[in-house]
C-alpha cells in the first residue's frame, strides 16, 4: 500500500506551531477514525489486535463518521483532539 500525504511540501498557512511532541504509542490516547466506507472498520479492527500485542487496549477508541459523504461533525473532533495523541484513519472500500 502506498499513503500520500498531499500536503507534503505545502507551506502551512499559519504561523501555529504544535507543541504535542513525540506520541508514545504504547501508553498515549489513541483515536481509531473510520470514514464509515465497507470495510473501514474491519482495518480499525485489526490494527486495534496489532496494538494490543504491544499495549493495553484501554484508550484506543473507535469513531465512525454517520455517513462517508459529509465530514465529520466539528464536535466530535474536537472531542478526538482532546481525549487523544494519535490518530489512525481507515478509508476503506
């Protein structure tokens, strides 16, 4: 599988810097965001088995869009950002 970041090389454009510094993927918060697409959440579901054989599996919470057609309500990533560290996107299909 081959992840583009299409952003890559882009100026950002404003001058906000993050100070979240280095995720510690064996104790952090982890969101596990579906897009709601076939198959999205059976990919959530096995990186959620992966990351248990290195970490207890309390924290890494499961979010879903209601449809793959709109974007995700403000609210609710609001709540990702601050219950979280990291985020694991499935875009299935």
């Amino acid at each position: 599988m081959r992840i583009v970041n299409p952003t890559f090389g882009l100026a950002s454009v404003t001058t906000e810097r993050s100070n979240a510094g280095a995720v510690d993927w064996r104790r952090d918060g982890i969101a596990l965001f579906s897009n709601s697409k076939p198959n999205a959440k059976d990919l959530l579901e096995g990186l959620r088995l992966k990351l248990a054989t290195i970490r207890p599996i309390e924290g890494i919470d499961f979010y879903y869009k209601d449809t793959a057609s709109r974007p995700a309500p403000a609210a609710t990533l609001e709540n990702i950002a601050q219950k979280h560290r990291a985020a694991l996107l499935a875009l299935g299909d």
